[in-house]
C-alpha cells in the first residue's frame, strides 16, 4: 500500500500542527530543558528580536504579494512570495523558540497601564491569531505542494487561502507592534 501524502492533507495538516504547537509551548512553558540547547554568545541572543521584527516585515511584505499576484493570475509568482512566506515564518519561529527556551521570554518595560491596556492584548490577539493560522496554513501549503497547479483549483486551496493570508497578516503586525512596545517605544 502506498502512501500518498495528497491523499492524507487533513491528517499531515493535524499532525504537523499538534507538533509545531506543543513545541512552542513546550518552549514558552519551560519544558525544554536549557541545558539541551546550546547557548549562543549575548550578542547574537540579543539580535534575535531585532532580526525577528525584519523577518516579520518582509513576510508582512511576501504575504502582501503572493495576495497581489494570485489576484492578477500570476500563479507562479503567488506560490514563490507564498513559499517565501512560510519559510520566513519558519526561520522567525526557530529563532523565537531559540531565545525562549536559552532565556525566557521578555519582561515589557514600560507603565503598568500601557501594559494592562495595551501589550497584554496586543500579545494575547497576536498569540491566539499565530496559534490559530498554524492549521489553516499547514492545510493551504500541503493543498498546494501536494497537487499540479491545475489541481490546486479544484481544491479549498483558494477559500482556506485568503484566511491564512489575513491570520498571518495581522498576527505578523501585531507581532511588529509587541517588538516595539518591548524595544523600541521602551
């Protein structure tokens, strides 16, 4: 019997999110143990929220795009930008669960009141939009790398699409917003 992965996207798209998911919490809730993971110099620890905020730029930027040529019938150029975008998401998320498990996350620095009001919502909205978009953008990217572009279009492909687009769009602003309030603003 041979397994075709085409033939099982719901499944892969369930099992790849169980895992992507319980490895980021696993990191933010400390069940990764430090010891486990190489240390990287102080330099390069602290680079990684600044680098992270320019990854996130660039995919708010590919997202936009790969949005722009699939509206124009550019469907090669949409899956290249939509690719990109998920391999800047990747590299973001290793980086982010790198920082977080070798030092914990960040302490926001500013009034209490613009961290009552404003960053704890702003980081809650874009956590539950980024743990959400996990699923939808497994489904769209297997929908696609598992088909001919002529076979995408017969699929929920384009429905499920535009939601991942907008999930991850506003869960990459948010995340820029929450890099501010915690490097820049303070």
């Amino acid at each position: 019997m041979e397994f075709r992965a085409r033939d099982h996207v719901r499944g892969l798209t369930a099992l790849l999110s169980v895992l992507s998911l319980a490895l980021v919490f696993g990191a933010a809730l400390g069940a990764i143990p430090r010891a486990a993971i190489p240390t990287a110099p102080a330099a390069a620890l602290n680079a990684i929220p600044h680098v992270n905020a320019v990854i996130s730029t660039v995919a708010i930027v590919t997202i936009l795009a790969g949005v722009r040529f699939v509206r124009r019938d550019e469907i090669e150029h949409h899956r290249r930008m939509m690719l990109a975008s998920f391999l800047l998401f990747a590299t973001f998320l290793v980086l982010y669960l790198y920082k977080v498990v070798v030092q914990g996350t960040a302490e926001f620095p500013g009034p209490d009141a613009v961290y009552q009001f404003v960053y704890l919502p702003t980081l809650a909205i874009h956590i539950l939009l980024a743990v959400v978009c996990v699923p939808v953008v497994y489904y769209v990217l297997l929908l696609a790398l598992t088909r001919p572009i002529t076979e995408v279009f017969g699929t929920e492909h384009a429905r499920f699409g535009r939601v991942a687009a907008s999930l991850w769009l506003v869960s990459f602003v948010l995340g820029n917003v929450v890099y501010a309030l915690l490097y820049v603003v303070y």
